[in-house]
C-alpha cells in the first residue's frame, strides 16, 4: 500500500481507487477516506488484544507486518466489536480517538459497499 495512507485505515470511494490502491498507484488523496494511527496508539490496541479480537473474528491477520482487506459486509462486526472493547476497558485519548473514527470509517464503508484497507 502506498506510504501516503501509512499506520491506518483507508476505505477507497470508486472502483479505480480501489484498483489503484490494490496496485499500489495511488494518483492522490481525494478519491479515499482515510484515518490515522498513532504508533502508540496501534501498539497499545495491539497488546491489548483488540485487533486479536478482529482478526480471530474475521479470520485477518491485522498487525503491523501485513496490510489486510476487509470486506465492506464485515464492518458491522467490526464496529460491534469497538463497541464491546470500548465498553471494557479505559482508553487513551488517542485510542478513542481512533477507535471512533474507525466505527464512523466502518459505518461509510458499510453505507458505499467499500472495503476497509488496514495498513498498519
């Protein structure tokens, strides 16, 4: 994935993009919905088990060595799964920071039938 969306998550708004973004050819940042993760942040959810959770769920593999892509009609367990982890635990500003950009980035990429692109 290009280093433009780095340490986040990335929903492409057309086909093209899509196209774009699976080849690595990404022409520019308007034709995408993109939300950053703070390292921090990533590695925090990370030891927690919070992106376990999503990938034992999803059958993913979400970690700071791969990029993975995620179905637009998997996003509603996503979202349900921030809410359940929300609901459990204290979390850093930049952690629900993210993690509500994350729900609203999982409901658009319901809403458009886009996939999510995790590239942490």
């Amino acid at each position: 994935m290009s280093e433009l969306f780095r340490m986040g998550v990335v929903i492409p708004l057309t086909d093209e993009a899509e196209e774009d973004i699976v080849i690595n050819d990404i022409k520019g940042e308007d034709e995408y919905r993109y939300i950053e993760i703070k390292a921090e942040d990533f590695f925090t959810l990370y030891q927690s088990g919070f992106f376990r959770t999503i990938n034992d769920e999803l059958d993913t593999l979400i970690d700071e060595y791969n990029d993975e892509i995620i179905d637009h009609s998997k996003a509603k367990v996503i979202i349900k799964l921030i809410e359940k982890y929300s609901a459990k635990r204290y979390l850093s500003v930049g952690e629900k920071e993210f993690l509500d950009n994350l729900k609203e980035l999982c409901l658009q990429a319901s809403q458009l039938n886009r996939p999510l692109f995790f590239v942490l």
